[in-house]
C-alpha cells in the first residue's frame, strides 16, 4: 500500500488535517465511503495515517471488502493518471 493511501484512509476516519485539505475527486470520495468499515473493523487499533495503519492494510488486503479493493484500484489508478498530467506539464 503507498504512504498516498495510507493518508487516504486516514481522510476516510476524518483525522487527517493536512489531508483533509486536499482536493477532492471521485475515487478519493469513493475510497472514503468503501473503507471506512475495513479501517474501523481490522485497523482501528492504529492511529489514522500512522504506518502502522498502512502495515495493518497491507497485511489485510485479502480480507478487505471487495467495495474497497474496488475504491483502492480505482483511487490508485486516477493518482497514476494525475501524476502522468503533473509530469506532461
């Protein structure tokens, strides 16, 4: 799992600030909704954004609920495309 969607899901518990700023797009709002559940039932013993969430993911990628694999693909999908536009620029 990326450090990006690691903040990710921190954003999707609300405890982020410096991600809470950041702009919104359709797979960020969808990773939010899909994995709120997933962090609250397998990670929430870890503070949100802290390493420790993303190990805990990473480590459960198999029992993650096939909403937020979806949202997760989709989200890392559209920060590949975004990086490719900012590296065009």
């Amino acid at each position: 799992m990326s450090k990006t969607l690691a903040a990710l899901l921190a954003l999707a518990v609300g405890a982020a600030p410096a991600v809470s700023l950041a702009e919104s797009s359709p797979a960020r709002d969808a990773l939010k909704r899909a994995c709120t559940g997933d962090y609250m039932e397998l990670c929430s013993d870890f503070a949100p954004g802290g390493p420790e969430v993303e190990a805990c993911f990473r480590t459960n990628m198999k029992k993650l609920s096939p909403d937020c694999s979806t949202a997760i693909t989709a989200y890392k999908k559209e920060q590949k495309a975004t990086r490719k536009v900012s590296e065009a620029r």
